[in-house]
C-alpha cells in the first residue's frame, strides 16, 4: 500500500494460525513512518515462504514483522528490502515471539540513520536463524546484520552478514542482554 500518513500495511494477519503466504511480490511506500511489508500479530504456526518484499517511508520500515506471541512461524526463501530516510528499519523484526525459523533469506537495509537491522530480536527466545544472507547500510552508526534485545536459546548459525555505516559502531552480531545465544 502506499500512503501519506499512519500505517501502511502489504499483508497483515492478526490472530490467525495455520495460514500460508507464498510466491507475492509486497510494496509498501509511505512518507510517513510505519511501513510494514508483512505483518503478524498474535499469529502463529504460518509460513511465510519465497516471497519479495520492499518498504520505503521515513523511518520504522519492517519487512517481515512477529509480534505480540507470533510463534512458531517458518520465514523461509523470502527476498527483503526496507529502506528509509531516516532510522530504524528492519528486515525482519520479531517482538515478544518465540520459537520461529528464519532460514535461507536475503535481507537488506538501508537509511540516513542509525538502526537499520537485517534481523531484530526483541524479547523473544527459542528462536533459529540459519543461512540468511544480510546486509545492512546506513549514514551513521547503529547499523547491524541480527541484533538481539533481551532473549536466550536463540541459535544462530551459518549466516552471510556485511554492515556499513559512516560512523562507529556497527555490528554483524549484536546481543544486548541474553543468554545461551548460539
């Protein structure tokens, strides 16, 4: 969807179990913030497979986002692109879920400013993030391939991870607060 103010939303599923997306193309635009390609709140037990998805806004651009107990979802094959022109934006973004599988996506990031993530893990655990390919760019710091925020037994494994960013700290791996992260 494209739109002037609020939130823009390609795909959205709230409190649904059980349900496929595969094989779209999803665009989101906005001259706002809040651009969500594909949404899931309080869903699980989907899987999101092969699909291509882009957002673009001011800032807070996910490409793929779990939140509020979106668990045992399958992200696998997708194609992700967020950008912004101003901070945060994510490729895939899972807040407060737990026990998803992120596998085998090509994920990239980019804004003028700090927080563009390839993968955001915010208080949520038991998750698998094997063979994605990230890269993350932005004009300042803050620029990292999978973050965590609060969250333990996550495994993550044989994943492809560039950041760029004109200033200091950016991070391919950045875990602030968790434990038996792999």
């Amino acid at each position: 969807g494209d739109g002037i103010g609020g939130s823009n939303f390609g795909i959205l599923l709230s409190s649904v179990q059980n349900s496929t997306i595969f094989n779209n193309t999803v665009r989101t635009n906005g001259n706002s913030s809040d651009n969500y390609g594909i949404s899931l709140s309080s869903s699980s037990a989907n899987n999101i497979t092969s699909n291509n998805v882009s957002t673009n806004g001011t800032s807070n651009s996910f490409g793929i986002s779990l939140s509020s107990s979106s668990n045992n979802n399958l992200i696998i094959s997708n194609n992700v692109s967020t950008q912004g022109s101003s901070s945060s934006n994510y490729g895939v973004r899972l807040s407060s879920s737990s026990a998803n599988n992120i596998t085998s996506n090509t994920i990239s990031t980019s804004g003028s400013a700090d927080s563009n993530l390839g993968i955001s893990l915010s208080s949520s655990s038991n998750n698998k993030i094997n063979l994605n390919t990230i890269s993350t760019n932005g004009l300042t710091s803050g620029q990292s391939g999978i973050s965590i925020n609060t969250g333990s037994n996550n495994t993550i494994t044989s994943n492809t991870i560039s950041t760029n960013g004109s200033a200091s700290s950016n991070y391919g791996l950045d875990i602030f607060t968790g434990t038996n992260n792999i």
